[in-house]
C-alpha cells in the first residue's frame, strides 16, 4: 500500500464529513443513544473490516464510539483508510 499525500488526504476527507485527521490517523465520533447501541455499532464494523483485512482502533464510552482508522504497517493514512471509513459510515 502506497501512503497518501498530504494533499490526498485532504481532498479524501473532504468527502467524509466528521472524520479529521490526528495524527496518523483519522478519527470519528459516533453518538449511538446508550451503551447497547455503541456496543450493537461496534458489532456491526466486525463484517466489512474483516472483509477487507483491516482493522480500526475502537474505543467505547457510554454512547459513543471512537474510531481510529490508519495503515499502521505503513505508518499513515492509505486509500484503504478512507475505504472503510466510508463503509463505517454507511453502517452509521
């Protein structure tokens, strides 16, 4: 996997509203209503992420999830970050 420019990120995220970029990664919160809805979402991430053989950083606080997503084998942000950012947020 190749990392993306800087400009490629920006152009990227630019067509996934609430997600920015820190650091390595990109992150989002999702607001589910309570603590089953944020655990019944993570459940749901486990198809498309195994899938494509990539796996966010997830952490749980009451209602929401935070979900990290970055290529840590290459030490940034892929065309495969964005990917599944966008099938994260079609699961939204």
């Amino acid at each position: 996997m190749t990392l993306l420019s800087e400009t490629d990120v920006e152009a990227r995220l630019s067509g996934l509203p609430g997600w920015e970029q820190v650091g390595d990664g990109i992150v989002k919160e999702f607001k589910r209503g309570d603590f089953l809805g944020a655990v019944a979402f993570v459940s749901s991430l486990v198809e498309p992420a195994e899938a494509m053989n990539h796996h966010p950083d997830l952490a749980i606080s009451w209602e929401t999830v935070t979900v990290t997503i970055s290529t840590h084998s290459e030490g940034g942000l892929t065309a495969a970050d964005f990917e599944l950012a966008a099938k994260i947020d079609a699961l939204a």
